[in-house]
C-alpha cells in the first residue's frame, strides 16, 4: 500500500508539471505536450496533480476531455485505493 501511494504521489507531481509547461509553452505559441500524453499522465496516477494544476493555471478548463474526465480519473483512483485498503 505504500508504494502505490509513493507510486501515486509521483505520477500526481509529473502531472502537475506537464500540466504547468503545457500551459508555459501555450503562452510562448511554443511547441505543446500532447493532449493525450496530458491525459494518459492522469489515468496513471495523476490525476490529483492533474486537477490541481487545471485550477492553479486554468489549464484545459474549457476541453470537455478535461473538465469531465480527468475528475472521473480522480474518483476512479480514490475508489481504487479504498477498495486496496479496505480489502
């Protein structure tokens, strides 16, 4: 269990990073990171740094693959680790 934590809180950071030079670069009309590498970082774990990194920057607050999805990753994770934890 506390791995997948470590593991979580990881992929939670990348996100958030990747998040935060998409948004750098946005503003530079500079080369993005794809919207599904955005995306597969947040089905893998990150979706906790994902979101908070759409609030921080309002980042991806008007792509409906964001605004709906990456919230459904989150409570698909938290779900998981219950599920993990309570088992």
């Amino acid at each position: 269990m506390n791995l997948l934590i470590h593991i979580i809180a990881i992929a939670s950071l990348l996100a958030f990073l990747a998040f935060a030079i998409d948004k750098m670069l946005a503003k530079m009309n500079a080369w993005r990171i794809p919207e599904a590498v955005l995306l597969w970082l947040a089905l893998l774990g990150g979706a906790a740094g994902a979101l908070a990194a759409m609030n921080m920057f309002h980042h991806k607050t008007s792509k409906r693959w964001f605004t709906v999805g990456v919230p459904l990753m989150q409570i698909a994770h938290v779900a998981l680790l219950l599920l993990i934890l309570y088992m």
